[in-house]
C-alpha cells in the first residue's frame, strides 16, 4: 500500500418512488460528487454508499427491481466507469446487479480503477432481514490488487460479521471499503466499522447513506474512516457530501493508541492461535442462534 488519499461520499436517493429516470438522477448526482469531491480533496480512492444508483429500500418487487437494473458492466455501472477513466481516480460504485435471470437480483459493489475497468465486484454475503425479498446473496469474497494497496469490499449488515472482515484480512486486504445505507443508530455503526478495523488493522472506509429512499426509509450519514488502530479520522454529518482523509501506511501501525508515546507492540493477526481456532473450526461455521428472544413483543424495525 502506498500513501493515498480516500473519501466517503454520501447523498440521498431520488425522492419518490423508484422509476428510470430516478436511476438515471441518482446516477448523474453521483458522479457530479465524485467529480467535485476529486477537485476539492485530489482524492484518489472514493467509496459510494451502498445501492446508490436506487436508494437501499428500492418498494418494488425483485422482478420489477430487476427490470429496472442492469447486468454488470452496464448502464448502470458506466456512468462511474467513465467518471473514474476521466478523473483518473479508483471508485467503489454500488448498484442492484441484475442477475441470471428475472427476480435474481444482487446488492453488489465494485472497483473500478483509473482506466475505468471494474477490478472486482463484491456481492453482499449478509442480508439485512426483509431484504431477502429484492436480494439474492452472493457467496464469495473479493479482495484486488490495485497500484493504491490491496483493496476488500463488504457492504453495510456484513460489517456486524467479523469472519467477513477476518478473510479478507489473510487474504492481504490493506483497506477494506464498507458501502452502507445502515439506519440502526450511529452508534453501533461507528462500533462494527472501529471494531472492524481494529481486530484485522485495516483502514475501513464507511460510506453510509443519508436521506429517505424510495421506499421511506430515513438514513443518518455519518460516514466514517478508521485507521488499523481503530482512530476515526474523518466523520461527517448527515449532510450530502463527503469526508476525506489521508491514509499513510508509515504511520498505520506507529504507536499503541493515537498521538500516543507508546510504539504499537502487536499484531492481531500474527499472533491468533491457530490450533485454537483449528481446533474449533467445527464451531466456527456451525448453525447457531442467539440465546434470548427476539423482539420480546415489539413492533419491528431495523
């Protein structure tokens, strides 16, 4: 990895319900942030929140959702594609991919790089529940190769899944990229995205939306970028735009906790106990639930 400079945008869906020409809205604002967040910052590393060419919460069928999307690279993709080629710049965009056929529908995000190519496409592995009736998971882990570093991607409800995290972090990933349209609370998006971080010392960079979707659904922003020492370094409000950070590898791993004296003695990566975890590997990807009741009576909600 080498020394860079990255940014979370976020922006609010096209109000109203979800149609072509929203799409097509949602796409031009996008890339009109990109280019004035690329001005302003000479970011070279920029991450959209998640499902931003529809808004998460799209109120229309998986078919008709389907319709309406497109196969990737597509319509849906090439408005980031040329934007990244123009501006010469590495873009994490994020779309409803259209699958392999009618109602198959994934929550996708992909690397494109400076030449305008897509380098990895990321299809979300954890579905928030309800979206499994737009969502088809995806069952695989992407982690690429760029001339930034090593760049991994997850997206919003699989940040509450440290193994996500933990294999991309094996795998080499250096920054780990977390698109998001999260609306819990900012709290316990701030907790996954620093614990995140901090148990693989990776730079996590957050990009959460803000605004209503189509569907109604109210999103906080509060995007955010975390250090390998679990430091926020940027945070925004819940205002359209964007933060931005430097992210210098030489300075990553310094010292124990931020401006301290104390130089950074451990790895938590060179130092978990294998035979531990072989030893319970069984465990690991057993079924299990949690121990107390869900809800206990109260009205639903994410």
């Amino acid at each position: 990895m080498r020394r860079l400079t990255a940014a979370a945008l976020q922006l609010a869906p096209h109000p109203g319900p979800l149609t072509a020409n929203s799409v097509a809205e949602n796409l031009n604002r996008a890339v009109e942030l990109i280019e004035r967040c690329v001005s302003a910052t000479g970011a070279e590393l920029l991450v959209l929140p998640e499902a931003v060419t529809t808004g998460f919460t799209p109120g229309i069928t998986a078919a008709e959702l389907w319709d309406l999307m497109s196969p990737v690279p597509g319509p849906t993709t090439e408005p980031a594609q040329q934007a990244a080629r123009r501006l010469g710049v590495h873009v994490v965009h994020c779309t409803y991919e259209r699958g392999e056929e009618r109602g198959v529908v994934y929550n996708s995000a992909l690397l494109i790089d400076p030449a305008g190519e897509i380098r990895g496409v990321y299809r979300k592995t954890h579905l928030f529940p309800g979206e499994t009736q737009w969502v088809t998971p995806g069952d695989s882990v992407t982690v690429v190769d760029t001339d930034l570093g090593r760049i991994g991607m997850a997206i919003c409800f699989d940040g509450d899944f440290p193994e996500l995290f933990r294999i991309q972090a094996v795998q080499g990933a250096e920054i780990i990229c977390r698109p998001s349209a999260l609306l819990r609370s900012a709290d316990i998006w701030e907790l996954t995205t620093r614990a995140r971080a901090y148990d693989n010392h990776v730079y996590v960079i957050g990009a959460n939306a803000t605004g209503t979707d189509p569907a109604g659904v109210h999103y906080f922003g509060n995007s955010l970028i975390v250090t390998p020492i679990a430091e926020v370094v940027a945070r925004a409000a819940s205002h359209e735009g964007w933060v931005a950070a430097q992210l210098d590898p030489a300075d990553a791993m310094r010292t124990l906790t931020p401006g301290s004296d104390r130089a950074q003695g451990f790895d938590h990566l060179a130092e978990r106990n294998l035979t531990l975890l072989e030893k319970h590997q069984k465990d690991l990807i057993g079924q299990a639930r949690t121990p107390f009741k869900l809800g206990g009576g109260l009205g639903g909600g994410a």
